[in-house]
C-alpha cells in the first residue's frame, strides 16, 4: 500500500487538481486501481478496457483482442492505462497504440508489477511499482484460468502450466 500510496502522491503533483481518466485494463488491474483511485486525491473518472490474449488453458498465449476502447472519449483528456503485470511489453504497448488514436491531451501508464525479462522492444510503463522474476503470479487481481484474484497477497503460482 506504501507504493501505492507513493504513486498517488506522484500522480497528484503531476495533474495539479486537473482531471484524469483512469483506464482499467481488466480484470488483472482491478485490485490496484481500486487501491489507487482510493488515494489520489485527483479529480478521476474510472474508465475500462478489456484485454485477452490467454485462451481457456490460462498458459498459452493467443491473438491479442482489445475490447470497449470504442467507448471511450478520451479527446483533450489526461489518461492513465492501468495494468497489472508489464510481461512481454505487447499489451501495454498495443493498448497505448490504440488509446493514442483517441488523442488524449496525455497518455501514460501504471503496471503493478512488471517481469525482470528481455524484451522484443525497448518500450516500458511510465510507473511500475514492483518489479519480479520470471514467474507466474496470482491474487490480487491475477489470475490462472479466472481463479486465485482475490487473494490478498501477490504468490508464485506452482503448478505446472506448460509453455506461457
């Protein structure tokens, strides 16, 4: 909650009482952003996108598919995509692209944890809060197959999964 908090706090100096458009990556994010939405002290609307790249089997990653950005009106706006884990760099970097069409006054990021990995690009996340191994990680919004979000705490998931 320190980080967080710390966050918040950052967040708050940058946007000096001007609004800002949360947008929530679901359903990873969803612990974090209500964590953080409660402590800025920043004007915020909460809005929320969907990505999915993990098929049924929870491990093996598919087609990347953005959903609910068409809803947004993001024009002159200062946003924030949150996400819960920065891994390859693909989703937060294609969200990014995407949102970026809206022309918001302002586009920038917030990862709950990102992975100590190489990386095809060299594209990070504005503010990363936690930085990880290469594990695979459940609760506080992180799931394997949809289970395991609402653990309190962030643990290695143990079980064999196959390829990620």
């Amino acid at each position: 909650m320190q980080k967080i908090a710390s966050l918040a706090k950052e967040l708050d100096q940058k946007y000096n009482g001007e609004e800002i458009t949360l947008v929530m990556v679901l359903k990873g994010s969803i612990c974090f952003v209500a964590d953080l939405i409660r402590k800025i002290q920043t004007p915020a609307i909460l809005e929320t996108i969907r990505c999915e790249s993990y098929g049924q089997s929870g491990a093996l990653k598919g087609e990347l598919l953005i959903s609910g950005q068409d809803k947004l009106h993001l024009e002159n706006k200062h946003v924030l995509v949150v996400d819960d884990i920065f891994d390859s760099g693909y989703t937060l970097s294609k969200v990014l692209e995407v949102l970026s069409e809206k022309k918001p006054k302002t586009l920038t990021s917030a990862v709950l944890l990102s992975k100590n990995i190489q990386r095809p690009s060299s594209f990070k996340p504005d503010y990363v809060l936690f930085t990880l191994e290469d594990q695979f990680v459940v609760g506080y919004g992180l799931d394997y197959k949809e289970h395991y979000r609402g653990l309190r705490g962030i643990y290695t998931f143990t079980e064999n999964i196959g390829d990620r």
